[in-house]
C-alpha cells in the first residue's frame, strides 16, 4: 500500500519489522520440521528488504513476496498446531488428527484445542494492536495492561480498576482454566469513562504512521481470526453465543476506533471492556 502511495520509507519500515519478527530462532524451530521452508522463508525476508523504488515493477514484486510469505507461513501454522494437538504420541499422529479435523474428522478433543490456540492467537494480535496503536500516539504507558486503565467512582475520583490478581496486572491469556467476570460491571464501566475522558484524550495525538499503519493491519488480522476459526465454532457444549455476539461487536467497534484515529484510551477501554472478557468467557481463558 505504500509502495503504491509513493511512501518508500514506510513501506521498507514494514520490511524491516517484517524480517525482525521472523527471529532466527523461530526460523531455527521450523527448520528442525521444514529445513527448505525455513530457507525460503529467510530468502523472501531478504527479498522484501531489497525494496529501493516505487516502480509498478517494484509493487508487484513486492506483492507477490508477500503473497508468498503468507502462504508459507500458514503452512508452517498448520504443522504447529498439528504438534500441539492433546495426547499426540509423535508429530505424524498429531497432523493426522488436524488433517482429520479440516476435512470432516469429529475428533471433539482435537477441535476444542485447536480453537483454544486461535482465541489464544486472537488475544495476541488484540495485545499488539494495543501496543502498536499506544507507539503510534505515544501514550507513555502499557496500554495492555489493565492497571493503567483508570475510571471514575460515582463521587468522580479516579481509581485503577484492576481486573486480575497478578501482581503486574498484565492482560496475557493462557488457555488451561475458567475465568469468571462479571461483564455488567465492565459494561457500566466502559460507560461511565466515555463521559469522563473528554479531557483525557485531548493530550495525544498521532506521532508514529508506521505503528498507526501497522496497529490497522493488526485489526483486519483479528477480524479474519474470529471470522474464520472463533465466530462459528462450539466448544464445551455451553451456548457461548451471548460473548461470541459481544465479542463480535467489540471488534466492530474497535476497527472503527482505529480507522478513526480515536483516542487510545477509547481504544483501551473497548478491549479491555468489550473484547478480552468476553473473549476469555467465551473460550475458558484465564489471565496472567
């Protein structure tokens, strides 16, 4: 898109990240499994660093590398999630099980882990997307971490509003046991900061393009998360519908927030009311 929009600086910024994010030791992990994919892997990372114009030729180069990248990387996704697969003896039982899955197999074991990682995976990307979004403005604090969320009590002095027992208040997730929430409180909580924060939101402005480009991407990630592995699926035999519904909405209203540019504490108070608890409830979660 910026190659395209004449932006060569902040299309070789993404490059850059892209490569940095495919650590060596990640490229190590899947070597181990896929010794070609990981050398392709790091060749393509090469290739969309040696971005130097904003030729048609460059643009349609750089597209197909990254077409290129995606596809292998869901590849490597899926070998993954094969090894993570419950009571998996080897590898080759594990992919057999998610083979299975995909193509009809009812395996409730291997479906309900297999849904966990992706609300897991979706936790991650929201976390990023508060990250980049809090660079892009330069909030001077960890927008992921709940304790930093302040709301007003009914005689209007602020209050950190802690919704976890850690010590470091940290919105992380790991899939291995209930978490209960009470979502009325979140919900008159989220109302009660809108018509406070006026005041609030009027001290940040937008600083980093590049995150800003990077925390939109992040989003569009999370929708086709949900839309494609969470927004239809069962699990545990309860009727989740009611959180899917919410979270669904949370992340309506979060990727109008962000195309926006609305303020990151409008931004913060939608995750951590209207996507994480609902996310948690929804696919048993707890927080750490």
């Amino acid at each position: 898109m910026n190659l395209a929009n004449n932006n060569l600086s902040l299309a070789q910024y993404h490059a850059s990240k892209a490569s940095s994010l495919l650590t060596q030791r990640i490229l190590a992990e899947i070597a181990e499994d896929n010794p070609k994919l990981a050398s392709d892997l790091g060749n393509r990372l090469i290739q969309l660093e040696t971005i130097s114009s904003t030729s048609a030729d460059q643009v349609q180069s750089t597209s197909r590398i990254v077409s290129d990248l995606n596809e292998r990387l869901n590849e490597d996704a899926l070998v993954r999630m094969a090894q993570l697969q419950p009571d998996s003896s080897n590898f080759l039982e594990g992919f057999t099980k998610t083979l299975g899955n995909i193509f009809g197999g009812d395996d409730k074991k291997v479906k309900e882990q297999n849904v966990k990682i992706e609300a897991l995976a979706l936790a991650n990307v929201i976390d990023s997307v508060l990250v980049k979004y809090g660079n892009a403005y330069q909030v001077g604090f960890d927008m992921t971490n709940m304790s930093n969320m302040v709301m007003p009590t009914e005689n209007d002095s602020a209050v950190s509003m802690l919704m976890n027992n850690s010590p470091d208040g940290n919105m992380s997730a790991t899939g291995n046991m209930n978490m209960n929430m009470n979502m009325h409180s979140l919900n008159s909580s989220s109302s009660a900061m809108t018509q406070h924060d006026n005041e609030m939101n009027d001290r940040y402005s937008l600083v980093n393009v590049s995150d800003y480009q990077s925390a939109q991407a992040l989003v569009v990630k999370a929708s086709n998360i949900f839309n494609d592995k969470l927004k239809f699926t069962e699990i545990d035999n309860r009727n989740i519908t009611r959180y899917i519904t919410n979270l669904e909405n949370g992340l309506t209203k979060l990727n109008n927030l962000v195309a926006k540019k609305d303020s990151p504490l409008d931004v913060m108070m939608t995750v951590h009311t209207k996507i994480h608890p609902n996310l948690l409830e929804a696919f048993s979660l707890q927080l750490r």
